[in-house]
C-alpha cells in the first residue's frame, strides 16, 4: 500500500508554543534564535504521526515523561470557538521534539529527535539526550492511499 501525504494550505498552520519543559520536567522559554522555518515540512517528513490515535500516544508519552506540562493536553485535541468552548480538532496535533545545538552549529538547526520505540511500536523509556527539547506542535501528517 502506497501512501502520499496531502500538503495543503491549512496544514502549514503548525504553532509554535511559547513553553517547553526539559527531561528532568523544569519549565523554559522556547528556543532562542530559531526563526521556527517550515515547520510543517518538518513534521511532516522527519516526525510524521498519521492517526489521533499515535498522536495520543505521543502527548501521553511526553507528559508522562515529564516533557510537557499536562495543563498544554487540551491544545493537541481542541480547539477554542467563538463562544469561547473548546471543540474537538478533527485531526489531532502532537508534540515534536530536537537537539538544541546552537553551542555548535551558527545558526542552529535544531535536528529532529524522536523517541525510541519497541517492536510493537510502543514508546520504550523516558530516556532522552540531556540537549533534547521541545520544539514545536505539529498536526497529523494527513495521507491517502492507492
């Protein structure tokens, strides 16, 4: 089976958030310096989740490992209308992480990290290199198949 991923216009809506949280769970500001470029393109083809379901997984894996904060859930499944009620995304969004190498690289690139994940596809451990951080929210990767 053969799947291609749709690159729309609404799909480049990625947010970048204003906190993140190191392994250990303490709190800082988002990356400095990072203009934050294309991250749509990034997710898409370095972290790509495909269904509500992994993208779960994936947020109750950070939060668990103290990645992110639990109060940040509801902003991967909702959305916020007009009355000010939250509404359930259709697509969900997920957490995406990296290395922060500015010590080494000018100007930083931030490669793509992602957590080890055993046979059955199931996150393994908390284990992450000390300079992993979160980078940014990113919608499901939307595909179709042939």
């Amino acid at each position: 089976m053969k799947r291609h991923f749709i690159v729309a216009g609404a799909f480049t809506a990625c947010l970048a958030v204003v906190a993140s949280a190191s392994a250990s769970g303490a709190a800082f500001d988002a990356p400095a310096g990072d203009p934050q470029a294309d991250v749509a393109s990034r997710c898409i083809e370095e972290d790509p989740i495909r269904t509500n379901a992994e993208a779960v997984e994936r947020v109750n894996w950070a939060i668990g490992c103290n990645l992110i904060s639990q109060k940040w859930e509801y902003k991967f499944y909702y959305d916020v209308d007009a009355n000010g009620n939250r509404v359930k995304k259709a697509l969900f969004q997920y957490p995406t992480f990296a290395h922060d190498d500015h010590a080494v690289t000018d100007p930083p690139q931030w490669p793509v990290w992602t957590p080890a994940r055993d046979a059955n596809g199931k996150f393994t451990d908390c284990s992450v290199p000390p300079d992993v951080k979160f980078y940014s929210i990113c919608k499901l990767a939307p595909w179709i198949e042939e």
